[in-house]
C-alpha cells in the first residue's frame, strides 16, 4: 500500500488539538507560514502516525503544527502557522 | 475423547517467543515492514539526486548517484526496532558504509566535528554523534532484502543505524552535515529522546 492512500487529514488530529487549546480547532483557519494560504486546521494533511501529529499545508506541504504526546507532557511546535483565527464559539 | 474442536489447532504452532535477549524492552517483534513518514513520500529523479558531507565552515563533497553506487558495497543484516514499538528482525540492506564517505570527506578537506546531522528530503533532520555513524555502525542503504530500497521505505538512500530507534535511519538521505554542536532534529526538537538506544528504552526526553 503506499503511503499516500493511507494519508489522514486534520480532523483526525481533532482529539489532539482539543486536549491543548480545549477548543474544537478542526474549524480555525490557519494561515501558512511558507505559502501565506489559509485553510480550516480540518482540511490540513496529517502524517506522522503513530509517533505524533504532523500537520502539512495542503498547498506547499509545509509543516504547519506539529504534536507529540510523551509521558513529561506535550510538545506542540506552530512555527509553520503564522496566524490562526479560531472561531466563536456556538452561543 | 476428541480435543474442543473451539480451541484452533493453530493456537498451540504459534510462532515462539522471539529469543531471550534478542528484544528490547517494551518492544514485540513483526515480521512486516510498517510504514512511518512524518510527511509525503518524494520520488526525486536519480539523474539531479546526491549526497553530500558538509562541515560547519561549508567545506564539502558531493556523490552523485552513479558516483555513490560505484564505492565499495556492503550487505548488512541487522535488527531494527522502531520506537513506536516494533521490531524486525534480521532485515537485509544493501549500501555504502558512512566510514567510506567519510574518509573521502576528510581527504577533500571537509572538517571531522563530533556530531552530524543528517538532512533528508521533505525537510526530515535528525541528529546523533560522530561516534554513532563510525566503525561500521552506519551505512548509507539503497538495497533492502535483494531489491532497490522502495520509496516508502526511504528509497532511493536511506541511513541505517539499526542500534539506534529507527527513526535515527532517516529516509530519503540527501546528505550529513557535521557539526561541532549538536543540533537536535525534527522529532528530538518535539520531545523525543535525544539518543535514542533501544536497550535502555530512550523514546522520550527525561528517559534514562
């Protein structure tokens, strides 16, 4: 099977993401870093398996958000995101 | 009286235990190769490929393909175990030893440091001692189990460190930059352990 076919993307990493900003964040939109494009934290391209979450620009690939959950705590590296607009939420 | 016919006779042939000593701890063996990329898979023509060594004051060599798969071959066989817990035993590698890059490097003028970074394409860094990729621990691989090393395995070249969790033995090899300070890589910057052995269970910061 190649890699490409077993690809997730951002909404899988939802649990993740909820667990640092206690906020579903499958819906912000994240702006690039590399390419200066937005798009909802949801449609991001999510490797990494099972060694961490590594969210990828859908446009340039750019490693955008990065997690990795060790027994001292979670490491999250956002160099990649340069502003992220997270919604209200529902009232 | 008959056995319980619910009980399958596969059951009792199970394959044994891997051998005593031969597993890390906290690891199971596969006899599969599972895949684990931090990001897409490159398939970089082998005509504009290379490899390259460069020192901290940007001295370097360079291998095209054709220049790299000229040098000496070596064939090992090694264990190889991953830190999200497989491991696989007795893998075949084709490659080139990192001594044998190394001393060209050092006949070019390329400066020895005590650490390396080793650089992938897509971006993919990760960082280890000289002393771990010298005396025939470190290869470059580009053959696995009597074939060209296949994308999603790292092909066309890949590190090998099997004594190190493999992600140590980046894939996509497109050069080692040695340094005179360590420098951790993508997954060392993130909380992953800054060495790595297997044997003493090194997968995070803060392990032993």
């Amino acid at each position: 099977m190649r890699v490409e076919e077993m690809r997730l993307d951002g909404n899988a990493a939802a649990g993740a993401l909820r667990e640092i900003f206690a906020h579903d964040m499958t819906t912000a939109l994240v702006t690039c870093a590399g390419c200066a494009r937005a798009s909802p934290m949801g449609v991001l391209m999510n490797y990494g398996g099972p060694m961490g979450v590594i969210l990828r620009c859908p446009h340039c690939d750019t490693v955008m958000l990065r997690i990795v959950s060790t027994p001292g705590g979670r490491y999250m590296d956002a160099s990649g995101s340069s502003v992220m607009l997270i919604p209200e939420r529902p009232t | 009286m008959a056995g319980n016919p619910f009980i399958a006779r596969g059951f009792h042939s199970r394959r044994p235990a891997a051998p005593p000593g031969r597993l890390p701890p906290g690891q199971y063996e596969t006899r599969d190769f599972p895949v684990l990329s931090a990001g897409p898979t490159p398939r970089p023509p082998l005509a504009a490929w290379d490899f390259t060594i460069r020192d901290s004051e940007g001295h370097s060599v360079r291998w095209s393909w054709d220049d790299l798969r000229a040098l000496p071959r070596e064939t090992p066989t090694a264990d190889i175990h991953c830190v999200t817990k497989w491991s696989k035993f007795d893998t075949k590698w084709e490659g080139v030893s990192v001594d044998t890059l190394l001393a060209a490097a050092r006949s070019a003028g390329v400066a020895s440091n005590p650490f390396v970074l080793a650089v992938s394409d897509g971006g993919y860094t990760t960082n280890l001692p000289l002393a771990d990729v010298t005396d025939g621990k470190a290869w470059i691989a580009f053959g696995y189990g009597g074939e060209p090393l296949a994308p999603e395995h790292g092909g066309p070249a890949r590190l090998l460190v099997p004594h190190l969790y493999f992600w140590k033995s980046a894939k996509w090899i497109r050069g080692l930059r040695l340094l005179p300070d360590d420098q951790p890589g993508f997954w060392e910057q993130l909380g992953y352990h800054n060495y790595g052995d297997p044997w003493r269970e090194q997968r995070y910061q803060g392990d032993p």
